[in-house]
C-alpha cells in the first residue's frame, strides 16, 4: 500500500478526529486516498452540522490542541484547519447532508474514474496538478468535459460504466 495513505490513516486515527467529530457525520473525501494528490495534499474532512454555532464551538475545543489550528465560521459553512503528523487537516461543515456536498460527490466521481483508469489516469491528473491546475478542473481537462469543472464533473455520476470505460479508452 501507499507509504503516504497508511501514514494519512495513521493520522486520522492518531487524531480520533472523526470520533470527536461524530455526531456531525464526518466523511474523509481526501484526494490522498484515491491516489489524485500532490505534495500538497491535505486530509480534507466533510461535516454537516443543524447548529452552526454548537459545531463551530465543538470544533474550536476539538482542533485547539493541533498546531498551526485555525478556525472560519462564515455564513453558511465553517472551516477548521490543523496540522498533526506532518498532515495539514482541512475541515469543512455547512447544513447540506454530507452525501449532498459538492466535496463528497466529487469524490466519489473521483474514486470512480480512478477504479477504471488506474495508474495512468492518476499519473495524467497529478501532472496537471503540478502544473497548477486543481483535481477537478485536471480531470475535465483530461476527459475534455466542458464548462465550469466544479459543476460540470458531477456529470460523471450519471455516466453508466459503459460511458465511463469509453471516456477513459478515448481520452486516457
């Protein structure tokens, strides 16, 4: 396995931060485990909270003892960040269930096109990252899917596999 996803698992269980986080459904959507990240990569974490202030506040106490901890409540969504085990951990919560965030959807297209296109597939989309591009507008870039990529990726959830193996074969 992945000297860096056995030491990013390391970290996530090292923290108990998805313990701590329970009760607002935390959901690792990070690019390290399905083989898309860059040096760097965080760990990012999805959250849903019905109370913006009680979970702005469990945050705070939870990622106060982390280095390098910083927290943002904004109108409608939170963001905690930490560093632990040379990991900078990215927390990010809003009232929408987690299934329905954008981050978590993604990833999951994100696991899927990896499933298909393995090794060489990862390797095209970490290139364009390295050249500056974020994962999801790497991947439309490579699938030669138009318009906005944060939008327009989410096409891919209602790709059947037959779709799926034919993007990949044409473009990969």
């Amino acid at each position: 396995m992945n000297s860096k996803i056995t030491r990013a698992e390391k970290a996530i269980q090292d923290s108990k931060i998805l313990r701590k986080l329970k009760c607002y459904s935390p959901e690792v959507v990070s690019t390290i485990f399905v083989n898309l990240d860059t040096s760097e990569s965080d760990i990012d974490i999805v959250c849903n909270y019905l109370d913006q202030k009680a979970f702005t506040n469990d945050l705070d106490l939870t990622i106060s003892v982390y280095e390098s901890h910083s927290l943002k409540a904004y109108e409608d969504r939170v963001v905690g960040r930490f560093g632990f085990q040379n990991f900078i951990f990215e927390i990010y919560a809003t009232n929408t269930p987690v299934k329905e965030q954008m981050a978590y959807r993604h990833y999951q297209v994100m696991k899927r096109l990896v499933a298909v296109g393995g090794n060489d597939f990862s390797e095209r989309v970490r290139k364009l990252k390295d050249g500056g591009l974020k994962t999801e507008p790497a991947i439309c870039q490579l699938l030669k899917i138009s318009g906005d990529p944060y939008s327009s990726i989410l096409s891919v959830e209602t790709w059947t596999d037959i779709e799926v193996d034919e993007y990949m074969a044409k473009y990969i």
